[in-house]
C-alpha cells in the first residue's frame, strides 16, 4: 500500500511536470503572427530575388554579355559580364538592369557590382539607385 501511494504519487507529480512542460513548449513554439508574417515575407522576397536571377539568366542564355549573376543577402546584384562586352557600355547595361530591379523591388537602395572574368574577379564599376530620389550613380573602377 505503502509503495502504491509513492507510485502514484510520483506518477502524478510526473504528469504534472509533463503538462507544465508541454504547456510552456506550446506556447513558446507556438509563431505569433508577427513571425508568420515575417518568414513568408522573408519566402517572398528569396522568391523574387530567384525570379530576378533567373529572368537575367534567360535573357542572356549564351552568356554574351553576361557570364553569371548573383545576390548577396544586401540585395546586391553582382555580375560577371563577358570579357567582350567593351567597358564603356557597362554603365548603360547597370542603368536598365537597376531599372528593372527598382521594379521588382520597389522602395529599396540598390546597388549593382560588376566584375570582369578574371581569377580572382576584378571589379570594374558599382551602380547604385538611391530609393527615395531616384538618383542612379555609376562608380568606374577602370582607370
């Protein structure tokens, strides 16, 4: 009898520590809708930065101007234009592409890198549109 009421009482304390438990884990695992909202936003926008890439991509599938395009986690646009694509008509290819961005990602600075193909990359010039004026400005690295 003795050892029955221990049982149970352990027993008991245990399913009371269990739904404590399961308790705090359901309502600290639990997303509010702020974090919902936040991860399909965050969905989105690696979705648009995909459909932008790959739109680039497919625009140039011989790779003619250019040879690879890439997003960092700044949104920045990185290029590796073909090595024939002659220098001074990289500031007009950064302006329409900074165009098109602007339209996919609307109320954002953005910037543009383009590199030359070489190992390591050798940067030639940074674009950037500044959001609230609309302001586009080419930076030559080429000297």
């Amino acid at each position: 009898m003795y050892l029955t009421n221990i049982l149970l009482l352990a027993l008991g304390s245990f399913l009371i520590f269990a739904s404590t438990e399961a308790q705090l884990a359901s309502s600290t695992a639990t997303p509010t809708d702020q974090d919902v909202a936040r991860a399909t936003n965050a969905q989105d926008f690696k979705h648009r930065q995909m459909e932008f890439l790959n739109r680039i991509r497919d625009s140039d599938p011989q790779q003619q101007i250019i040879v690879r395009a890439m997003l960092n986690e700044r949104n920045e646009l990185g290029l590796i234009v073909n090595r024939n694509v002659e220098l001074q008509k990289i500031p007009a290819l950064m302006r329409a592409l900074l165009t098109q961005m602007a339209r996919r990602f609307p109320n954002q600075d953005l910037t543009i890198l383009a590199y030359a193909p070489t190992k390591p990359p050798l940067k030639l010039g940074t674009a950037h549109l500044d959001a609230r004026t609309g302001d586009m400005a080419y930076l030559s690295e080429h000297k």
